[in-house]
C-alpha cells in the first residue's frame, strides 16, 4: 500500500509542478507574425523581445485559465491529502485518505483535460485559419504532461485504496 502511495506522491509532485508552470509561462503556441516570431501564453503574448498581457478577454482563454488553475489547486490539495495519507489515524470512518486523494488527482486530471481540449478546440479552428506558420508549443506539452501525471497520481492512490480495502477485508474482526 504505501508503496503505491508513494508512487502517487511522485507523480502528483511532478505533475503539480508542471502544471503551475504550464500556467504560468508564454509559450503555448509560437506563429510567425509580419516576418518576426511571436508566441503566446494565457496571460500574456510576446513580439520579438517584447511582451504584452492579454488584455482581451476572451471566453476561451477566461475558460483555459480557470480549469488549470482549478486543477492545481486540486492538485496541491491532493497533495497534502496524500501525505496525510501516510498517516494511520483514520480521521473520517467512512471516507478513507487514499480514496478522496485519489478522487482529487482524477477530478484534477477532468480539470486540465477540459482546459487543454477548449485550448485546442479554439486554437486549431481559429489560428489554423489565420497563420499558416504556427505550432504548438513547450508550455502546451508540459500541460498535456501534467494531465497524464495527476491521472497516474489517482490510479496510485485507488490502487493504495483497494490494497488497504482488501487487507481490511481478510483480517478477522
């Protein structure tokens, strides 16, 4: 059990870090625009050397920004529901620690796959129109890695979950 525990910690460590940074940085597309490169974040876009914040506000970037920044805060908190986790007295008799923290790692991994599929959606449809010359780009990637770290986070902690859910079982009352 704590083997697996401790495998979901790893991931949600890793995934929470990629995910805050995905937020955070400006490159989640790269285009050419009049001769020069430009890439753009959620919260800002840069020309050359310079950069500008977002100042439109568009639904699509107001929609990407709220679900990665839901799904970091779910994260962080299955993170400290997770280390808790290690701890043997049960707090709650019905819900154990391994299964909510679980739930927050899948419920963190709805979260970044949602922003990352009205990211896409909007991206592809609009920009693929308009520049020929674009991509996506690292801070894209890092969020698409950041999804397949929390959803392992959660497979993780159900496996702890069910191991200790087993051993509960057989053991005589």
């Amino acid at each position: 059990m704590y083997s697996f525990m401790g495998g979901g910690l790893f991931c949600a460590w890793v995934g929470t870090i990629l995910l805050v940074v995905a937020t955070a940085t400006d490159h989640w597309m790269q285009y050419r625009l009049s001769g020069s490169f430009a890439h753009q974040g959620l919260w800002r876009y840069c020309l050359g050397n310079k950069c500008y914040l977002q100042s439109e506000s568009v639904a699509y970037w107001n929609a990407t920004r709220a679900f990665m920044i839901l799904s970091s805060l779910c994260a962080t908190s299955g993170i400290i529901m997770g280390i808790l986790a290690f701890a043997q007295q049960p707090t709650f008799t019905r819900l154990s620690r391994p299964f909510s923290t679980g739930i927050m790692f899948f419920a963190s991994a709805i979260f970044v796959l949602l922003a990352l599929a009205i990211y896409t959606g909007v991206t592809v449809g609009f920009f693929g129109r308009r520049f020929g010359d674009w991509r996506f780009s690292w801070s894209y990637i890092l969020g698409w890695v950041a999804l397949l770290m929390t959803f392992f986070a959660g497979i993780f902690y159900m496996c702890a979950y069910r191991m200790n859910e087993c051993r509960r079982q057989s053991t005589p009352r």
